[in-house]
C-alpha cells in the first residue's frame, strides 16, 4: 500500500509503558505516512511510570518503527517533555538524523516555528512535582477504568465515552488552566517574533490563530494533542497545518507483515551496541 507523503508530523504525549497508550494506534498511523520531518514533542515514553512488569510488543514496534525512520534518513527530533525529563541532561545528543533536543525553532516556508512541549507553564509541575506525579497514576488507572467500561459498552452497542472529558467538562479550572496555557504559549511567541507555537503537554489538540495579551502582535497557536485519548497528530503539507485524527474505520487491515522485515533492516543498518556505546559517551 503506498504511504501518504507528508512534510512534518508532529507527535506527543504518547506515554509509551503505561496502559493507557494507544501504541496499536499509533503504529498503524506511523505505517501509514511517509514524513520528510518527524517530530516527537515530549512523553513519548513515559519514565515516570516505567515499569520492566509492563512494556508490550506492540510499544516495542513503535520505537522500532520510529527508528527506520531514522535508518532511512528522515530527520527525527525526540523534544524532552515532564514525563521523559531525565533525558533533558542529554539533551543536544544526534546520531545520524536523529537529535534529542529540550525544544526547536525552525523555518517552515519562511516563518519560525517554536516548538517544545510546555510543561515550563505548568505550575504544578515547577513546584509540586509530586503532586503532579500523583495526578499522573491517578490519571493512568482513570484511563484503564475507562478502556473496560468502553469494552462493555461497545459488547452492548452503545457509544464509547471518555471519563477524563467528561471530568475536565465538569471542572471550570480544567478549561481555564488550558485557555491559560495557550495564551501564555501566544504571548511569548509573539513577543519573540514567531509565526508558530507548538506544544503538546495538556493532550488537547488544537490549531487557532491567538492575538497576545499586551500588544496587536498575531501568532498560530498549534497542539499535537496525544494518543491516549485523542488519537491525534499534527501533520504539514502543501504549506498548510491539519490536524490527524486516529479513524479506526480508515485502519481496518492491520498489517504486520513487515514488521519482521523492520526488525531485520534495522540489525543491517543500526547497530545497537554502537548507538548505546556512543550515548554513553555524550552522556559521561
């Protein structure tokens, strides 16, 4: 099946090791593109709650399937988020086309875009990590609740429903924190002279045009969004932003026929050792 070309994707808060990522999902999405620009935004694996007990094939295939892109020359910048922050002491390391960053700014047919994942306008997370912390196992079993109850609800017929949304419609702080998150997201970009922000963190994926608080400056406001709930991604092409949304109905045929093949391209073209030998010395 040929691959939808696409100039930037842009991808976060998949959280890789927790039951909530959609890591099936998010695979057939990968399989399915074929990006000039690949962009991982922050918490794609989620080292806050790590566990050896519970890292599924399917999370392994998309580490796999995001390092051919590598093998095949595509350029892969992996963003630090809160979840992943014990790779910010390493950040600047590349190997190839790939490059961990903490954030990015580039030029997209003519404008800057900053690009980094926003946890730096969480308060929560600059002084109470713990609480934080908290809120994300909490947030982890809600999700697992949520994945049953939809089991049953779908065995019966009925619609799916999320318990997150609905919370967050509940509570009005919810909906201030992220109007909040994305002003102030505006407002610095604005006064630094770029054209797009883009973020993920808040798992809200969004594209609108903001005007800043204190002056008539303009700026696209852009989130990926996530695949634990959303399904989303950002995707760029012909010079217009889109976002992805997951459609299972458009994923009908899940092909693993390659993956095999991935595995074994991978071992010819990566050699493991020398990549975990020459992060060992950026990281000394």
């Amino acid at each position: 099946m040929a691959k939808r070309e696409v100039d930037i994707v842009i991808i976060s808060d998949v959280h890789l090791g927790t039951y909530g990522c959609h890591a099936k999902e998010l695979l057939k999405y990968l399989k399915s593109i074929k990006p000039k620009m690949l962009i991982l935004n922050g918490d794609i694996i989620d080292i806050w709650q790590f566990s050896k007990s519970y890292w599924p094939e399917a999370h392994m295939k998309v580490v796999r399937r995001i390092l051919k892109f590598v093998t095949e020359g595509t350029p892969v910048y992996y963003l630090t988020g809160n979840h992943d922050e014990m790779l910010r002491k390493f950040a600047d390391f590349n190997l190839g086309s790939f490059q961990l960053l903490n954030k990015i700014v580039l030029k997209i047919d003519g404008k800057k875009a900053w690009i980094f994942h926003g946890d730096v306008f969480d308060v929560t997370m600059q002084y109470s990590k713990w609480l934080a912390k908290l809120g994300a196992i909490g947030y982890d079993t809600l999700i697992g609740l949520n994945g049953v109850t939809n089991w049953f609800l779908s065995a019966m017929g009925r619609e799916k429903m999320s318990f997150s949304q609905k919370v967050k419609a509940k509570f009005k702080d919810a909906v201030k924190f992220i109007n909040q998150f994305e002003q102030t997201a505006a407002d610095l970009a604005v006064a630094k002279g770029y054209q797009y922000v883009i973020c993920g963190h808040i798992h809200h994926a969004e594209i609108r045009e903001m005007t800043a608080t204190d002056n008539p400056g303009k700026v696209l406001y852009l989130n990926s969004g996530d695949w634990v709930e959303s399904l989303t991604a950002l995707e760029y092409h012909n010079k217009k932003w889109e976002i992805f949304k997951y459609d299972p109905a458009n994923f009908k045929k899940d092909d693993d026929t390659d993956d095999i093949t991935d595995a074994e391209d991978l071992d010819a073209k990566l050699d493991v050792n020398l990549l975990l030998e020459r992060f060992k010395q950026e990281t000394h």
